[in-house]
C-alpha cells in the first residue's frame, strides 16, 4: 500500500517527511513485561501514531511503517522510508532488563553528525518530562556486538532509535502512561529541530 500511494502522491507536495517506526508488530510482541500483560509492540505503535499527530499539526508529512498489529520485516521497514526519500527516520522501541530503567537513544557506530544531532534534540527533549534516567545517547548495539541497529544501519537518512523505557520497569510503565502526549510531545519537539 505504502509503495502504490507514493506513485499517487508523487513528490509535487515538497513537504518534510518523517518516517516514524513502531518497532516489532503482529507475531513479533517485542519485550513483554513480567506480568505477561503488556507488550512492547502496542506501546511502540500507540507513541509512533502519537508523535504522527502531533508532527501533524506541523504540517510535516508522517509515513508509518505500520500503522497496525502486523508483522513487518526490517528490510520492508527501511525499503518504506528510502523509497519514499524521507528525511527523517525515527524508531521506537521499549528496553527491557531486570534491573535497569529510564530513556536511551541508539545510533548507528559510524560517526554521523546529523544522527548525533537529532538523537540529542529527541533525548534532551524527552529529558525535559517525566523520564526516570537519561541514560544518554548509545552507538551499535546492546549485544556490543561491533554492528549496528537495522534500521540504523540501512535507512539512507538521519536515523536513530529511541528505547521509551524499561517495559521491565514498573516505574517506567507508570510514567509512560501518565505521560504518553508529553512524550509524543517531546520525540515530535525533537525532530522538528532537525527538518532540513
Ligand atoms: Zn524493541
């Protein structure tokens, strides 16, 4: 669908596009927290099409790469924003862990400036709300693993991908429910430093 509607729309409109992604989805639950309830896919894809409408009012053009409970593959993920040239790829994913809590940013190893840059105005935004820890801005992977994020890796744009909390963390579910706009608020406040 994505890809037929782009032929539609062609590019006459030389609006800003954002690609929000909801990370996981469909048989994919993500992290799950430890009363088996919650699931990390339906809380990335609520903050993405949250942060579509308040990017929205800014008359900035959201494409999602999922804009429901399915099941999407990285490579369809990043064909989706290269394809469509957007100018802004912004992924959301939640941490899970037994102890730890708060918010980090992910980048891809290779230095890249406009990475570095939209993932510090996203951060520093999302530290302006009720967060629990600024974990701060991380580069590769958690595995440590000399590589990088998928997503991060293979989008043709600035990128980088938000872990929102701990879905392992009580603390860290509470504040996202209590503060699902403000953060939607803080992620869209963030990209919007860095439309070109
Ligand atoms: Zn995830």
């Amino acid at each position: 669908m994505q890809l037929h509607s782009a032929f539609l729309c062609g590019w006459e409109n030389q609006k800003v596009i954002v690609c929000i992604d909801a990370g996981h989805g469909g048989k994919d639950a993500g992290s799950v927290s430890s009363n088996g309830k919650r699931y990390e896919k339906d809380d990335n894809l609520q903050m993405a099409l949250a942060v579509q409408k308040e990017l929205e009012k800014h008359d900035i053009k959201v494409i999602l790469t999922r804009e429901n409970d399915t099941f999407v593959i990285l490579q369809k993920r990043c064909q989706i924003a290269n394809f469509r040239r957007a100018d802004l790829f912004v992924s959301i994913h939640r941490n899970s862990s037994e102890s730890g809590n708060g918010v980090e940013v992910w980048i891809k190893s290779q230095e890249n400036e406009a990475d570095e840059k939209l993932a510090n105005s996203i951060l520093d935004e999302l530290a302006k709300t009720q967060i629990q820890t600024n974990r701060g801005i991380k580069q590769g992977t958690s595995e440590n693993d000399g590589n990088d994020y998928y997503v991060n890796k293979y989008t043709k744009m600035p990128s980088c991908l938000i872990e929102l909390g701990f879905i392992s963390n009580q603390k860290d579910n509470q504040l996202l429910d209590e503060n699902k706009e403000n953060y939607a608020k803080a992620i869209a406040n963030g990209i919007l430093q860095n439309i070109p």
